[in-house]
C-alpha cells in the first residue's frame, strides 16, 4: 500500500501551502481519525484552475492523495473537475484500499469537489 | 515465557489452543498477531460450541412456553444470569440485567433512573477519561432536563485527579459515573474509595467495567457501587449481550427502559403493570443463545481463575511499557504497569496512527488506531489520534516482540 511515491509525495508534497487570495478554498475533516485538509484553487479568466494548494494535516494516504490532486488538476476547467471520481483517486494512488482508508483517501477529492461547488455531503456520492 | 508466581499460573500456550481463529495466518505465512482485546476479545471453542449446541438441540424462545425445549431455553438462559452474579459478588440474579452491551446499559440508566429522578440544575459528574458510552447519553439527558455535566480531570501520569474528584464531590452530584479502567491509558481506577467518597457526598455510582471485569476480578459487593456495565464480547463471550448491574432496591424504584413483551405482568387495552427486576427491563426476546455463550465464557475465565488472568497480563504490560520505552520516538500515554491494565496507547515519529496500524497488519499484528471512543481525553492530552494495543490471555511475550518489530519496520518505510 505504501508504495514509493505515495510516500514520496507524503514527504515531500509539491502543493503544500495556502493561496490568498483564492477563487475558491475549503476545509473538512474526517472526524474518526483527524484527518483535515483545506484546499485553495485560483481559476483564470478561462475557467481553468492556474494555482492549488492544500494544507492540514493526517495519513500518509490522505495527505500524499491531496498532494497528488492538487497537482493533477492544474489546467483543468471546474466542469473537468466536477467529473473526478473515485476511480480516478485510486488510479492515480495505483492502490486498493478498503472501506476505511478510502475515506482517508478520498477527503481531498470531497473537500476539492465542495468548494468548487459547495456541496457538503459527497460521502455516499463518492463511495 | 518467564515463571509466574502465585497459587494459579496460566498456560498460555495451551490457552491458545482454545482459540481456534489464533491458527489462522492474516495473509500467506504471516500469523496472527491479535494485539486488539480490548476492542473486542477472541472466542475459545467453548463458547462457540456453547451456543452452536443451543441451536442445534435446544433451541426456543424462553419464558412461558410449556414445551419441553421452552423450559430448556429458559433454564439455560436463566442459569447463565445466575453465572454471572456469582461471578461478579451480586447478592442475587435478579440484580442481574441483560442488555445488548454496556453502552446499552448505561443508557438504561440514564434514561430509567436518571429521567425519572433528576431535575434541572442537578449535577452529574463524569471524569475525563469516559469512553463515550459513559458521556454521550449523560449529554443527551442533559440536553433534554437542563443538567450540569462536571468531570474529573487527570494527572500529567495518566490517573484521575483524587484532589479535584473531592472538591467535585462538593458540588452535591445525584451521579457519579466512571470507568473502572481506562480503555486507552489502561489506568485501573481505585473504585472502591471513589465509591465511598461518592456516596458520603450523597451521590449514586455507576461504574462503566467494559474493561475491568473481563480482565481481573471484581467484587460488586466490596466495591459498593450502585450500577456496574459490562458487555461478554471483550471477555471471550459473544457479541450483542451486555449486563446492567443494579443494587436491586434501586432497580425496584426504577421505570421500565423499553416498552414491550417479557417486562409487563399484565396489559389491559391503555394501561400495564410492570414485571419485577430483572424482567421489567429487558423488553423482548433477549439474545437467548448469546446468553448461553456468556455462560460459558465466565465457565471459562473461571477456570483460568481471574488473579491467574490478572497475573499473566501484569507480566506482559510490564514487558511491552519496558520494550516501548527503548523505541526511540515513540511516546506512550499512561501510569506505569502496576498502575494499569493490558492497554497501552502510543505516538511513534509523528507517523499518523492508521499508517502504523496498517503497516502493523502487513506483519499481522491487529491494533488499533484511532481515538477509541475517547475524543475528550485525546484533546486533554493534545494529540489527534493514537495506536493502541491490548493484551489477554493467549497473548505472549514473543508477539509483543513481533509489535516491536513492526515499529521498527514502519519507521524503515517513513523513517
């Protein structure tokens, strides 16, 4: 499960910091174990995301999936964001997870998904 | 394994040959390191047998029948509320609730006692270290009847406060709840002169023994408290029975909990009258067979003799608290192993706690990782989360080894 370069970008996250200004930002957590992650996106005058960052704190996969995402959507218009799903987290992380750390990993595509669009309750949506 | 001394030793390699699920591996050539007892515990083949044989020959619904498997059922269940008074020093079965769990039990307090006799204003007080099983329910009263919620703070060493619990005390609580030992500092509670100091105060006394009664023995009637919960599952019975203990005079003064069959005496169309303790407050058909399966989960602790079980954890949480303390890195949170039960919950090198758990498990060492159940103490302790493992009977030296092992190989993969 912990494959190098989810440890790699765990240790060494690219898109760690916070942006302010920002287009869009927000935080959630994931009560039962702590995680907490905020997400900063800009979006240029073409609808395109140009900066993203998270911040927070918790698991390797968590953490490492945020990193991943937050790198992974620069360039992409909100409406290409909207379409991110689970498959393509688990795709991009290249693992299976269970039930429970699914959860861990699929905070950062929850918390990005509802500050682009404000919807709060993507769980059961998502898994 | 190191001798043990004392009138009983356990043998723990025979203990293991009674647990049938200890011969599994996790995955191909990697044993099972069960490290997780306190969450819940293993079953030996006693009580699986248990209950497969009351389904097999016996099985009935209980109370009333005439028929002979009726009678049966009803004679084996009963016998089994009776096991379980005399294992914990009640003065009679009829003392003697079952429940789902001790969650449930506490809020059959809560709810029977605490809404029938407190008012708004009164104060309830809970200590720092509560599952939130012992918190939770106390909110909802509170919320509904305008309560004063108070609760005894901890030392730095992990044990409750004894200084701040007697000033507390002068606050005239109606109740006061706490756990017998704590399910993530292992801190074992000195409950006896917690009950009397409670009780000269004025104040009932419920003790939340999810953790101690499974582990070492406990005598209700030398510790005087009111009500004691605990649930089979964590002491080698099944899941989904727990008990209430109730001093029976208190339970007599009590309201039914839930409405139903088996709790009423008669029922007319707009009124009934209610059974006596026990039966007033288990509504519906219990969990016969799981009864059954406690019975002889306390048949087999029995046996092993409770100071024999106490024992034998001693040695292994004295060994592991010796062994975690030379990991550099890693930070455990409670008193020191005379002080505590078989639970130790650690941080290691800032590896956040379902990492460690997961990489645990590739070894097969099952822990826990989390807050177990106890948000307010991990605040009051400053940390998000922690690992946590728990020791029981067919628990050895050799595995505590292996859990050491697993630290040093997680620190190799985020070292």
């Amino acid at each position: 499960m912990y494959r190098e370069i989810i440890i790699d970008h765990y240790k060494n996250p690219r898109m760690k910091g916070t942006l302010d200004p920002h287009d869009y930002s927000y935080e959630d957590d994931n009560p039962l174990c702590g995680d907490r992650i905020r997400i900063d996106v800009r979006v240029d005058d073409e609808g395109r995301i140009s900066e993203a960052a998270f911040s927070g704190e918790g698991c390797a996969i968590s953490m490492s999936s945020a990193d991943m995402l937050t790198e992974a959507i620069i360039g992409k218009t909100l409406e290409e964001v909207k379409a991110l799903d689970k498959a393509y987290i688990l795709e991009m992380l290249g693992i299976e997870l269970g039930a429970v750390r699914l959860k861990c990993a699929l905070l950062s595509l929850k918390v990005l998904k509802a500050g682009v669009y404000g919807l709060e309750t993507l769980e059961e949506e998502l898994l | 394994m190191r001798s043990l001394s004392g009138a009983k030793t356990l043998d723990v390699m025979r203990v293991r040959q009674d647990f049938p699920v200890l011969a599994r591996e996790t995955r191909k050539g990697v044993p099972l390191v069960y490290l997780d007892s306190a969450a819940t515990a293993q079953k030996p083949r006693t009580v699986i047998d248990a209950m497969t044989n009351f389904y097999e020959t016996q099985n009935a619904n209980i109370h009333r029948g005439i028929h002979r498997l009726a009678e049966e059922a009803t004679e084996a269940h009963e016998a089994a509320r009776k096991r379980v008074a005399d294992f914990i020093g009640a003065a009679s079965s009829r003392e003697i609730i079952f429940t789902r769990n001790t969650t449930e039990s506490i809020n059959l307090v809560v709810f029977s006692w605490g809404r029938s006799n407190l008012h708004s204003g009164d104060c309830i007080l809970l200590t720092e270290m509560e599952h939130h099983s012992n918190s939770v329910p106390w909110m909802l009263l509170a919320e509904e009847l305008g309560l004063r919620l108070e609760f005894v703070p901890i030392t730095g060493e992990g044990l409750l406060d004894l200084e701040a619990y007697a000033r507390l005390l002068e606050l005239e609580p109606r109740m006061v709840g706490f756990t017998h030992m704590s399910n993530v500092l292992g801190t074992i509670n000195p409950v006896k002169k917690m009950t009397e100091m409670a009780h000269e105060a004025g104040a009932l006394v419920l003790i939340d023994g999810a953790q101690s009664v499974p582990h070492f023995a406990v005598d209700i009637s030398d510790v005087g408290a009111d009500f004691m919960a605990f649930s089979a599952h964590k002491m080698c019975g099944p899941t989904g029975i727990g008990v209430l203990y109730g001093r029976e005079a208190l339970l007599e003064s009590m309201p039914p909990f839930l409405g139903g069959g088996d709790m009423i005496k008669r029922v007319s169309l707009r009124e009934f009258k209610a059974n006596d303790p026990p039966y007033k407050f288990e509504a519906g058909t219990p969990a016969i067979a799981e009864a059954i399966g406690f019975g002889a989960a306390i048949d087999y602790l029995d046996e092993l003799g409770m100071d024999a079980v106490h024992a034998h954890e001693q040695q292994l949480i004295g060994y592991a608290l010796e062994r975690l303390a030379e990991v550099p890195g890693l930070q455990q949170y409670g008193p020191d192993a005379e002080k505590r039960g078989g639970v130790v919950a650690f941080t290691f090198n800032g590896i956040h706690p379902h990492d460690l758990a997961q990489i645990l498990d590739d070894v097969g060492v099952a822990v826990r990782a989390g807050h177990h159940c106890a948000m307010p103490l991990h605040e009051s302790l400053s940390i998000p989360a922690t690992t946590r493992a728990s020791f029981y009977i067919y628990n050895t030296i050799e595995e505590i080894d292996a859990l050491i092992g697993g630290l040093h190989k997680a620190k190799g993969v985020f070292g």
